[in-house]
C-alpha cells in the first residue's frame, strides 16, 4: 500500500484529503506545519502533498528538504497561483502543483500520474492468474476479461490494495458505499463478495483471492 503525507493546516481541507486518499486505498499520514513535513520525511512516504502556506514558514522548505530523502515526489496545494510562485516550487524540485479550490478527481489524476512516473505505482497488478489493469480499470482471469459491475470493482481495488491487511465489512462499507446517511442492508458487503467470487475464483469453495477471516472481515491472497 503506498504511503501519502499530506501537510495542510487547513483542519477541514486536511480531513477531506485524508478521507478520500484512504478511500483510494493509500496509508495516509498528516501534519499542519514544515516541522511535521520534515519529520514525516522519515517515514519515506512515497508522495507528499505540501501546501505552501504554513503557519511556520515556506512548503518549499519541505520540498528542498526531500531532496536528502532519495527524492520524494513532492505535490504543492496552495492558493498562490502567481507565475513566479509557481516557478520558485518547481525551482525547488516539486513534481506538480495544484491551485485551490481544486476537484478531488483532478487531484487524484495528479497523485496517481506522479505515482506512475516515480515507480510508486505500476499499471499492473498480477496474482495467480487475476489481471488488473488499474489505468483502464480492467480485470483479467487466466487471460479472460470478467465484466465486473462499478461496487465490485471498487471491493477488488480496496482489497488488492490493501493485500496483507484484514478489512472489517464495516471499513469496506464506509470505504465504498459512504454508509453515513445512505441507506444500505446489513449483507450488502458478503452479498457483493459472493457475487465478485462468482466471476473471479476459480473455485468459489475454496477461494485463492477473497479469503474470510473469521469474525473480523475479508482480506485479499495469501
């Protein structure tokens, strides 16, 4: 799972960016300040999302910092859209730079793209025979395309992306259906897997991909 720091002292904007980046499938952690920034270096994240305005000083200092950290890709947030704050960042080595207010789609097209070119992200994603094509968002089975329906994709990525780790149906909902104030029934998440292990396993009695773990949830492979 790739790491994603985000340094933004805005609460709200802070909490929106940590929601949906783990609604991607990303470990995110956060701070409000250069000093967190620098400190969050020492994790290795593999992309950081700096605004430039923070209350102790210049983003860009974070970015120049990385630069001692193998390079981390480094993102700027910031409502300073004048050229020569634009040129200043990628003087200082960031890989891109985003002008508030954004869209989270365009913000995520942006992570994913710095993703792909720093080696963070592959295309591919191959287990035992399941092929999926993250950039076109397709699945393949012993070299057969599965037609998959937007939830039980959405269900594979989560568990792929999160392989290793167990995922109550609980987070699954929140992570997928947004549950809070939409109505869902209580099986919705076992009725969606038994349906994406319809199409997937090779054997749905003895699934290779899906795999209960028993009064917790779900997690994916071995």
């Amino acid at each position: 799972m790739k790491k994603i720091a985000v340094i933004e002292d805005d609460e709200l904007l802070n909490q929106a960016l940590v929601i949906t980046l783990k609604k991607e499938g990303y470990q995110v952690t956060t701070g409000k300040s250069c000093r967190d920034g620098i400190a969050l270096l020492q994790d290795n994240p593999d992309l950081m999302l700096v605004d430039i305005n923070l209350p102790d000083g210049n983003g860009i200092s974070i970015c120049r910092e990385a630069e001692h950290f193998g390079k981390t890709p480094v993102l700027f947030l910031t409502a300073r859209d004048e050229e020569r704050d634009m040129l200043e960042a990628f003087d200082a080595g960031c890989d891109d730079y985003v002008v508030k207010p954004f869209q989270m789609p365009v913000l995520k097209k942006r992570i994913e793209a710095i993703l792909r070119r720093s080696g963070g992200e592959e295309d591919l994603f191959l287990f035992r025979g399941l092929r999926v094509d993250w950039k076109k968002k397709q699945v393949f089975c012993q070299e057969q395309q599965v037609s998959l329906t937007a939830k039980e994709y959405s269900l594979l990525e989560l568990l792929v992306r999160n392989r290793g780790q167990v995922l109550t149906k609980e987070t699954i909902l929140e992570r997928i259906w947004d549950i809070d104030g939409q109505f869902v029934v209580e099986n919705t998440v076992s009725v969606t897997v038994n349906r994406l292990r319809k199409k997937i396993e090779p054997d749905k009695s003895s699934p290779i991909y899906i795999k209960n773990v028993f009064g917790l949830g779900y997690t994916f492979g071995d």
